[in-house]
C-alpha cells in the first residue's frame, strides 16, 4: 500500500490478511478501510470516519449497531453456561426457547429446528437433510436441486454450487452436487419484449417443469430459491411466481426449500418473505438479522413429515449424523432471543414496511428518470439501483461492474456504505433506520453517484 504509514493497521491488514470477495491486488494498492465502531445506522473507521451503514453490513445488522441488550445478553450466558452443544441429547435453554420461538413464528408446517454456525453450513444441512429423508424413503436417486441463475446460497463445496453466480464458481471447479440452474426470475432483464410478469411467470414455471421432465422427476429432490433474491442483485420475483413455482413443486414430489437467509424477521416489512409472497415450504433457511450478526447462527426448519422420515432412518442407522461444534450455541442463541425481543418491542417489521415504503418511493423519485439508471426495485428495506450503459436499449457496461466500482469508492468518500453488485448498486439498511436517516442516507448517495458520473 503506497500511503499506509509502517506498522499503521492499513499495513498490517495488506500484510496478513486474505480478504472475503475482494480483488486481492487492487487491496494490496488500496487498501482496507478498518471499522473500529458502531452506533444504530453508523459505524466509524479507525481515522474517526463516519459512515451510514446502507448495508446492515452483510444484509444483517437489523437491529443497529451499539446495542447493548445484545452485549449484556452475551454477556450473562457466558458467565452462566459459554458453551455447550447439541450432540447426543445434550441441549441447552437458549437453544431450547430459540427454536420453540421459531416454530412458533413461521410457517405452520415447520415442526423442528437444527441450528448451525452460518447460511452457508445451514444450506449444506438443507441439502444433506433432503437426501437423508429421500434415502429414508426409499427416493435414492431424488438427489438433483433446482436452482436459479443469479442466485446466492452461500460458499462452501455444497450451497456454494446452489449459488448461481459465476464469480463463486469460477476456478473454484463448482458446482460439484447435482444442481440445475433455470432462469433467473428478474422480469426487467430476462423476460421477452411486451412480455407481461404473470406470462413471464407462466414460462419459468414451465420451464421448471420441462427441466423436472427432462431429467425425470425421480431425480429432482427440491427447488431452492430466496423469496426475494438479495445478493445477486436484488431481484423481486415477477406477479404470480411462487404460487406458479409451488405448484410444479408440489405436482413432481419436488420439496420446497425457501432460503430466507436474507429475507428472514423482516427485511420485506413482513416477519418473512414467506408471509410476503404466500408461500409455504418444506425446508426454510434463516441466519443474519436472527441475531442481528452479533453472534454467528443459522437455523433450518423441516416439516414434521420430514422430521419423521429423518427421525425413522436416524433409528435404523442408530444416529442422526450429522452436527457441528459449535451448533445450538448457547450464547448465539440468548443473542438471537434478546435480538427477536427488541425486534417485536421496536415494532421493527412495521418500521421495515413503513419506512420501506418510503425508501422505495424516493430511491425511484430521485434516481428513476437518471439517464444511467435501468431500473429502481426493492420491497420494504431491500433495494437496488441497476447502471446501464444504455437505458433504452438496458445495454450493460462493458467491462460489467465499472461504474458499480466507482460508485461504491465514491459512496465511501462520501460517508455511506452501499454494495455495488456488478454494476447493481444494492440498499440494505439496518431496519431501525427513520425516514430521515434513508433521506440522508440518499442524499450522501447521490453526492456518490454524481462525483462517479
Ligand atoms: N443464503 C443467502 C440468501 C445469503 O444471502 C447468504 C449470505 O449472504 C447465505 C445463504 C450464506 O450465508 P453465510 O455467509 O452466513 O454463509
């Protein structure tokens, strides 16, 4: 780094840290920005700094940053129990009262919960807790998922070949389970000219089923896929998906699994993207605003038919085998408790819908009509900006991503943290966040926006 003082943290970082999805020589050259702190919708870099978190750092910081109740409530279960897990029978209350709230609070066919450490490890369970069911009843070649381009499902050897993005598969040598990939559902890009969203519905549910047919539906255990699709470019699904979806779902045996990693207490300005788009899963995915990622969890929840299937062969076989260490963490899951305690007090899913509603209405009244601007979408407190070289035509930059890059540095000049997906500008801010904090939020942005254009 050329402007790094020795020694400084800047330096430190370039010389021992491997970044997350980072072009690791263009940080080498720039560098990292070292957040030191936080406070509700702000966090602070280490040279004092000050920067709206328009990203809930990782689509997950629901409750704000600085908040104590989550620190103390850490901080009681690690005087009182740090540590216990969940193998061979052992429990704990946290992860007791956690996953009794789960069940309560979600779809009604979901009966049991396994937790994990992360979305990734919970999307492996998904997957691995399928063809365990399958396998049990007697289903041994229904192995195969459907999911969809441009989505995203996490990173490791199994959710990582869900995930629909090239980048995460790129010299990577994924995807390596039997996955299928149909046609991202994003109307603005992929639907034919003059088509409508319910005719667009129409053909990717047939397409789905021709994909089912084609490789005979012997094969196909489920359909993974986010209720909204969030880091692959924000993506609202067309009017009428997910009824259409769950139907050939429901027509071949093909399980449901909805991954509301993303989605999940509130993002939407509903308690999940379940309750947003009418939709009623076998397997649900959750983790990040479950405890507002101040303690690493995920949880995935089954159906009692499925739980039953599992329950029976884990009998046969004589154990369920399959867990993590750190699985049913007792201080994650009293972080997460106290996490969904203030989310219900602070009346957060209103505030996500009713402030949502106003970043929707702004982000389109001052950026819609911007010559570089293809389209404006989002629900509640999930948004993106998608940058086009050429509106009429929705011609992308070419390199992909270049404008995105100049935003994204420009945005952090200018005091607001966004995340720039290719050239898809994304918003995702903690969900406390007022009116007039997104009207700061977007002016910051648009001071970003015109420095980079
Ligand atoms: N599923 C979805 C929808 C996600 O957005 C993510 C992460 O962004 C994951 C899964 C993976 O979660 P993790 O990064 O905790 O492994």
């Amino acid at each position: 780094m050329s402007n790094a003082l020795p020694n400084s943290m800047q330096a430190r970082d370039v010389e021992y840290l491997l970044h997350a999805v980072t072009n690791a020589r263009r940080h080498e050259e720039r560098g990292p920005i070292v957040i030191e702190r936080g406070q509700g919708i702000r966090v602070f870099d280490d040279e004092g700094r000050e920067y709206i978190e328009g990203m809930a750092g990782l689509w997950s910081v629901a409750v704000g940053f600085g908040e104590k109740r989550l620190a103390d409530a850490a901080y009681r279960q690690l005087q009182k129990l740090p540590y216990y897990h969940s193998f061979s029978h052992k429990s704990n209350e946290p992860a007791i009262l956690l996953a009794e709230r789960l069940v309560g609070m979600t779809p009604e066919r979901l009966r049991k919960v396994f937790f994990t450490n992360s979305g990734s490890e919970a999307n492996d369970t998904a997957i691995k807790l399928v063809w365990y069911f399958n396998n049990a009843r007697g289903h041994h070649a229904k192995k195969t998922f459907i999911a969809r381009q441009g989505a995203y499902h996490g990173i490791t050897i199994a959710s990582g070949s869900l995930t629909g993005l090239p980048t995460n598969h790129r010299d990577f040598d994924l995807p390596i389970i039997p996955v299928k990939h149909v046609t991202c559902p994003h109307h603005y890009r992929y639907a034919d000219p003059g088509e409508s969203e319910e005719a667009f519905s129409t053909r990717l549910a047939d397409e789905l089923e021709a994909t089912i047919l084609e490789a005979g539906p012997e094969t196909i255990a489920a359909f993974i896929g986010e209720p909204l699709m969030g880091a692959g470019g924000v993506m609202p699904p067309p009017e009428g998906y997910w009824q259409k979806i769950q139907a050939v779902c429901h027509k071949y045996d093909v399980l449901l699994v909805i991954d509301e990693v993303i989605n999940g207490f509130g993002r939407l300005g509903t308690p999940f993207g379940c309750n947003y788009y009418g939709i009623d899963p076998d397997v649900l995915v959750l983790s990040k605003q479950i405890t507002s990622s101040y303690q690493p969890l995920a949880a995935v929840l089954i159906s009692d038919e499925i739980y039953q299937g599992i329950a029976d062969n884990s009998a046969k076989i004589g154990t369920l085998g399959h867990g993590f260490t750190a699985g049913a963490h007792p201080v994650a899951c009293a972080v997460a408790n106290e996490n969904l305690d203030i989310i219900e007090e602070r009346g957060l899913v209103e505030n996500a819908r009713v402030v949502g509603e106003h970043l929707q209405r702004e982000l389109r009244r001052r950026f819609a009509d911007h010559p570089l601007v293809g389209e404006v979408r989002g629900v509640g407190l999930i948004a993106a900006i998608e940058l086009v070289a050429d509106k009429a035509a929705k011609r992308r930059f070419d390199p992909v991503g270049k404008l995105g890059l100049a935003v994204f540095d420009a945005a952090h000049e200018q005091g607001v943290i966004i995340r720039a997906i290719g050239d898809q500008i994304a918003f995702c801010p903690p969900l406390i966040i007022t009116e007039k904090e997104v009207d700061e939020m977007l002016d910051r942005f648009a001071r970003a926006f015109d420095q980079a254009t």
